[in-house]
C-alpha cells in the first residue's frame, strides 16, 4: 500500500509534507541515547517537580548541617554553594542548547507552514481559475440553448402555417363539386 509520501498523485491529502525534511529537527540535542538523557535532563529542570525536590534537598542540607547532626558542610555552606554552581555549569549549556535547538525547529515548522499555505493558495486559485472557466462554458451553453430554441420556435410556427396552409387546401378541394 503507497502512502502519501511514496504516491505522487496523493501528496496533496498529507498535511506534514513539508514537515517531514525537518523531522531531524525533532530531538534538541540529536537521537543517540546521550541526547535522549540530556534533553529529559533539560526538560526536567523547568518543572515542579525538580523545584519542589531541589528546595526539600536544600532545607533537609541546612536543617542537618544547622541542628548539629552532621557538619559536613558548616556555614556558610560552601559546599552547597559549590553543588549549585555545578548545577548551573551543566543545567545553562542544556537549557541554551535545547532553546537554540526550538528556535530551529520553530523556524523550520514556520517555513513549513508558510509553503503549506502557499500551496493551498496556489490550489484555491486553480480552482477559482476552474470555476471562472466553466461559468464561462455554461453561459455559452445557455446562449446555444436559447438560441436553439429560438430556432426550434420558429421552425415549429414555420410547420403549424403549413399544416394550417396544407389543411386549407385539402378542405378547399374537397369541397369543390365532382364532375
């Protein structure tokens, strides 16, 4: 079975078609398991879930290097400042990188689209063009029908007078004496 894609006749009906080139666009960061981990690692940093489990991280570190059960890290929390900027040095590359990655995406998909909606242009345009043409042809054959019929009327008036003309004569000599 041929779709859209492999049947030339068809590809008008596929709405992706213009997408489809830019389908390696889909990932931000490519399609080997590496970019897979590092754009679900990107992604997660913008949820509620990683700032609701970041701030429990942080008051569970304070809370335990503060109270006295553990002083791996006393204050003013180096440490903890020091896993922060870590996280910052790995988290703005990824979140650049996968904005960068969108906005090519995004511009491609607007390019896209744009031929989309050149080509139904295009094809509302041919059948405005189709749609002028046969108006055209049926006002001619309007025009031929009338005409016609105009024709068809006056050979019918044209027949009636002679039938009327023939009858008048049969009449006229049938009334005449025999001899």
């Amino acid at each position: 079975m041929n779709t859209p894609a492999e049947h030339p006749s068809t590809s008008h009906l596929d709405p992706l078609r213009f997408h489809r080139n830019h389908a390696h666009l889909a990932s931000p960061f490519g399609n080997d398991t590496f970019a897979l981990k590092a754009e679900a690692f990107a992604r997660f940093f913008g949820t509620p879930m990683f700032l609701g489990v970041q701030t429990l991280i942080v008051v569970a570190w304070i809370v335990a290097n503060t109270s006295g059960l553990s002083s791996f890290d006393a204050y003013p929390f180096i440490l903890l400042n020091l896993a922060f900027s870590l996280q910052a040095a790995y988290a703005a590359p990824l979140i650049l990188l996968a904005q960068t990655r969108q906005a090519a995406r995004d511009k491609a998909h607007s390019e896209a689209d744009a031929k989309h909606r050149e080509e139904l242009a295009v094809a509302n345009e041919k059948r405005l063009e189709s749609a002028a043409q046969q108006s055209t042809q049926l006002l001619e054959l309007i025009r031929q029908n009338t005409e016609l019929t105009s024709i068809t009327k006056q050979l019918s008036e044209r027949i009636e007078g002679l039938t009327v003309e023939l009858h008048e004569r049969l009449i006229s000599k049938d009334s005449r004496p025999l001899a």
